[in-house]
C-alpha cells in the first residue's frame, strides 16, 4: 500500500515520556514527508500546544495539518489558515461547567493563549499550561468568568475519581456533547460529533485521499476513532487496551521509537 497521509497523536505516541520527539522518529517522520506524504498532529491539545512540533518536524514547509482539541479545530500548518472549528454555545459550556461544580474534579477552558482556572494550584492546571505554553488565569468561578465560547471544556481529576463520578458527569449531557479520555487523568468534552476521526474524514475528503492510504498512531481512548478510521491503524505498546484491540498493528512503545519502527516497516 502506498501511504499518503500519517496521523500523529502527540503524548504518549510522538513524544516519550519526556515530552521530546527522538531523533529517529524525527528522522523517520522527515523522511517520510520528503516522499509526499502530508503529516497530521491530531491531539487533544490546543493549536498552541502543537506548534514546538509542527516546527520540529518543519509541517510548514510540507502542507501538514494540525487538529486540535480532539478534532474541534483543524489549521493549516503551512498558511495558518483555519480549515474547521467547531466550538461550544456559551450558555452551553456555562451549563457544563455549572454541572460540574458538584463534583470533585478540576475544569480547565482554554482561549488559545490563555488557560482559565478557579486555582492555580488545581490538579494539572501546571501541567496544562506548561505543555500548552498558556498563561494560567485564575478566575474566582469558572462558570460566571466565562464569556467565551470554547472549542473544548476539560476535566482533570485523579484517575479512580473519574473513574467514579463518569456516568454522573456524562449522563445529563450525553445527548449533546462528546465526552472522551485523551489520559487516566483527563475527561474532555466536545460538542456531540467531534472526534478526532470525524474531522479526519473531512480533510480526506476534501484532500482526496481514501482511507486506505492512510496510517495513523495513537495511545489513548481518545485516538481509537483514528485508528478504526485508517487503513493502518497502529497502537503504541504503552496504549491502553481497548485501542491494542481495535489497531490493525501494535508497535514499540513511545520511549522506543515506536513510530519510526513502524514506518521503517510499512512504507
């Protein structure tokens, strides 16, 4: 099969646990798109947690594709244009954010630059922001602060925490919005359809580019759409189960060249 397009989670799959691009999947992602191949960070991230690797991986200079927020926002690296958004009502996210207040996890909401948190001390609030490059803005209730509409509402809490509270928080709003684990400690909320895949589909559409001529790399129950929608869906061997039971294929963990393994292999 000759592949066109790679699609590339970013913690977990194209860093190691150090937050760092090796210099064999470098290589190997270079490479790959000085052959024609587009690449595509797809992450939970926002825009601005994504571009130290655009940049790495020098995106601008091959037509790569960032999509960000679990697919709520596709640009295009090489012009910076906005290909897609798709963000949630105001009244909607302050209805969320009002729900959430009865549980014990911490909601974070971002603007692209700025991250808006009720403690700066919150769980993962300095994790966030520093592998996002946001400014932290402390707000006294997130729910009344809000006077934007955000692309992405996320829920920090430790994992047993989520694990317990998950039906009650997704429950009410099921029906209308998209609630995903991007990490054990991470609960993300999209409007109803947003996915990493959904907004995959679209830019293959619009690209030409059919399923099958395109791989994609993931770790988490967020990149479980991505990996069902390519033709080579392959999973990290640090992924968590259920996606090692939906990938076609199951790789070197993302401390050893998981990636760059794989392509060695496939292209």
């Amino acid at each position: 099969m000759s592949y066109k397009m790679i699609v590339l989670d970013i913690d977990g799959t194209l860093t190691n646990d150090r937050k760092e691009i090796t210099p064999r999947t470098k290589h190997a992602l270079k490479y790959a798109q000085e052959q024609g191949i587009i690449l595509v960070l797809a992450s939970g991230r926002p825009i601005a947690g994504l571009q130290k690797f655009c940049q790495e991986l020098e995106l601008h200079r091959h037509h790569g594709l960032l999509l960000a927020y679990n697919g709520g926002k596709i640009v295009d690296a090489q012009t910076g244009e906005q290909l897609y958004e798709k963000l949630i009502p105001l009244e909607r996210a302050i209805a969320v954010l009002k729900h959430l207040e009865q549980f014990s996890v911490n909601p974070m909401i971002d603007d692209g630059s700025c991250l808006y948190v009720e403690d700066v001390h919150g769980y993962k609030v300095d994790y966030e922001s520093s592998i996002n490059d946001l400014f932290v803005k402390v707000v006294p209730c997130l729910s009344e602060a809000l006077d934007f509409s955000p692309v992405k509402v996320l829920i920090s809490a430790p994992n047993h925490v989520l694990l317990t509270e998950m039906d009650n928080i997704v429950k009410p709003y099921e029906e209308e919005f998209s609630f995903i684990m991007s990490a054990p400690f991470y609960l993300e909320c999209n409007m109803k359809g947003i996915s990493k895949g959904n907004s995959l589909a679209r830019v293959c559409q619009n690209l030409h580019i059919a399923p099958e001529e395109v791989m994609a790399f993931g770790d988490a129950q967020n990149d479980l759409s991505t990996i069902t929608f390519a033709g080579l869906g392959v999973a990290m061997e640090n992924a968590c189960d259920e996606l090692k039971l939906a990938a076609d294929k199951i790789t070197l963990s993302n401390n050893e060249d998981g990636i760059a393994a794989a392509l060695e292999k496939y292209l």
